[in-house]
C-alpha cells in the first residue's frame, strides 16, 4: 500500500464503486473508513466452496472469531465524544469542493497524540483464516508445493499428488481447470504435506491454495492464517529495520485492514488482492525475525470505533497519504511512524497520532 498511483488507483475505485458493494453503514475516525460489526455477521461468502468439512469449520470459528470483538471500550465507561478537532464524527456526504492539499497535510501535534490502551487479555490470538488473491490477471500459473502436495477436488477427492519442488503448469479455459493430466469443471485445491509451503510461479506461500476458473480467468487464492499473512505484509509493506514500534504500529493497521476486508469481501473467491492496490503480500520471501516479533507482540490488537472495525488506510508519506486519501481523511504516514517511533513513541501513541478518536480493541474465542 505504498505505492503512489496505485494507491490513488485503489481510492479511485473504492468511491466510483462505493455503490456496487455491499451497503453497510460506515462510520469516519477522524475520516478513515469504519465497518460497524453488525456487518461481520454476513460474511456467509467466506463460507463459499469449501472441500471439506474442517474446511468449513475453520471458517467458522474464523466467524466466531470476529463476531466476538471484545474490549472495545477497555474502561468500561461509555464512549465520550473526543474533545479534539479531529475527533471521529458520522460520515458526510462529499461535497462540491475538496481541501487544499496544505490543509490534508496538516497533521495535529504528535505532543498531543493519545496514548491507546491495550485491551488486557489471558488467551492468544484466535487463529483466522484469510483468502488472498496472488493470482487473478491471466489464463496460467505455475504451482508445486516445497514438501509435495495433494491435489483435490471440492468434495475433498484426492486426484492425485505432485512431488516436492516439481512444478506443474495449471491452465483456465472455459470454466474449466486442465493440470497436467487432470480437468475439473470445478475448483481445485493444493494442500502441501508435512506442513510446507505451496509455490505459486516459484514463490513460496504457507497455507494452501484453491485455484478457481473464471471463464478463461484463472484465480489462484491463499487460504492462510492471519497472523502468518501479516508477518509477509508487515516485511513487504515496512523495511524490517526500522524501529520495532513503528513495525509494531503497521501491523495493527494491516491487521485492521486485512480485518475490514475479510468483512467486506473484494470477491465471492478472495478477501482481498496481494498487490499495492491492497496491502502488499509476498509470501515467506518478505518474512524476518524482527517483523515477526512486531506481528506476535500485537497479536489479536485492531483498531475499533464504537464497535466497527478502521480500515486502517497507509501509505508512505504524508504527501501520498494527501493525495490517496485526503478526501477520507486519517491515514498513517509510514515514515512519519518511523520518525514518531525514533522520538521515543510508542505503537500505541503513533497509532493513536494518526487515527485519532480510535481505541485498541482485541480479537477472542
């Protein structure tokens, strides 16, 4: 999410085909975009095309997961309007005249920043599952898997097996699926055995992948844990050395991003894409140590208002984050998290810098 005009791109469409989607009401924390959670209990299209009954279990407790967002208002106090300016307000309906970009880009003092409360909690992070497009602009991609792998069909089938390392060519014509010596009028899916990785055009993803016809479309989705998918988002979106609370303060807005999505599914096949038009997901490439840490010492924290989830928008400077998203409103300047994290701030004061009148909330079971 850090590229310039892809990132105006993705504003670009979101209002053009505002009225396409699905109408949920939407709230603005000092203008970013938030999905309240009565939204959340119909994402019945992440229950779409399972092969297996642990399959749709899975995405079950993922639901479970998400309708129990807990710790909104961690004080226990009924929620006050905040006395900043930039207050979070009901959202308006744009008007004829926009603000200059000197004005977009005038943020509050970081002196003033409040410092967010983390939600207490005695249980881990729930495992979600996400779905991501990593391919969905042509006929044909390249897959294996690192440790060999099971392809099956929806029902849970096996066809077969390909061997470790070994790519196979898969091909999408007129609603059907050709790999090697297999057609399917269906979707397919690739499991990696012993816990490996699946290889999409020799790139190496966890989770497993469905693969899915579209006339002469062929998508390739991740089904991948969340906090796994961070991990890459957070390494692909933020150099791993920068400070860690700056790392820390990404991969709450990507968490809560990721999040929105899952609830407002861009496809009836995948959440979200893995480009810049989205947030960016390499896969196991953009891992590291370092990000990782930032990912585990977040885990379960997003960004809430009055019990909707901020899609939490980002980009790399204040001037692209004028540009892409100035009309929204809030939106975390990467850099300037890194300048806020070298001054001694911590996530939790950078988070609330950027997106202001949001609190931390935390996912349960």
């Amino acid at each position: 999410m850090t590229d310039r005009s892809a990132t105006a791109e993705r504003t670009a469409e979101r209002v053009l085909n505002g009225s396409q989607r699905r109408q949920a009401r939407r709230w603005l924390v000092g203008g970013a975009i938030v999905l309240p959670l009565v939204t959340l209990w119909g994402v019945n299209s992440l229950r779409q095309s399972q092969p297996n009954a642990a399959e749709l279990q899975a995405i079950q407790d993922s639901e479970q997961a998400l309708e129990r967002l807990l710790s909104v208002n961690p004080t226990g106090n009924p929620t006050a309007t905040p006395a900043s300016p930039n207050a979070a307000v009901p959202a308006q309906p744009p008007t004829g005249s926009s603000p200059s970009a000197a004005s977009r880009t005038a943020l509050p003092d970081p002196r003033s920043a409040p410092t967010l409360t983390i939600p207490s909690s005695d249980q881990p992070a729930p495992a979600l599952l996400i779905r991501v497009a990593i391919a969905r602009d042509g006929s044909q991609v390249t897959v294996g898997s690192q440790t060999g792998g099971y392809l099956t069909r929806e029902d849970g089938q096996i066809l077969g097996t390909l061997p470790a390392g070994e790519a196979a060519s898969v091909t999408a014509q007129a609603g059907r699926l050709r790999l090697a010596s297999w057609t399917s009028g269906g979707p397919l899916w690739l499991q990696p055995a012993q816990g490996g990785a699946v290889l999409v055009n020799s790139k190496p993803y966890r989770g497993k992948l469905k693969l899915i016809a579209e006339g002469d479309r062929l998508i390739a989705v991740n089904y991948v844990d969340l906090e796994q998918y961070l991990v890459s988002v957070v390494g692909s979106e933020m150099p791993a050395s920068w400070p860690l609370e700056a790392l820390k303060a990404q991969a709450v807005a990507a968490r809560s991003y990721a999040i929105a999505h899952m609830a407002r599914p861009a496809s009836a096949y995948f959440d979200l894409g893995s480009t810049t038009r989205w947030q960016v997901y390499s896969g196991i490439n953009s891992e590291t140590g370092r990000v990782e840490q930032a990912v585990r010492k977040t885990a379960g924290l997003l960004l809430s208002y009055r019990g909707g989830i901020v899609e939490s928008l980002y980009a790399a400077t204040n001037e692209i984050v004028a540009e892409a998203h100035g009309h929204l409103g809030a939106s975390m300047s990467q850099h300037g998290a890194r300048e806020l994290a070298e001054q001694g701030f911590d996530f939790t004061r950078i988070l609330g810098n950027y997106y202001r009148g949001a609190q931390l909330a935390r996912l349960s079971l």
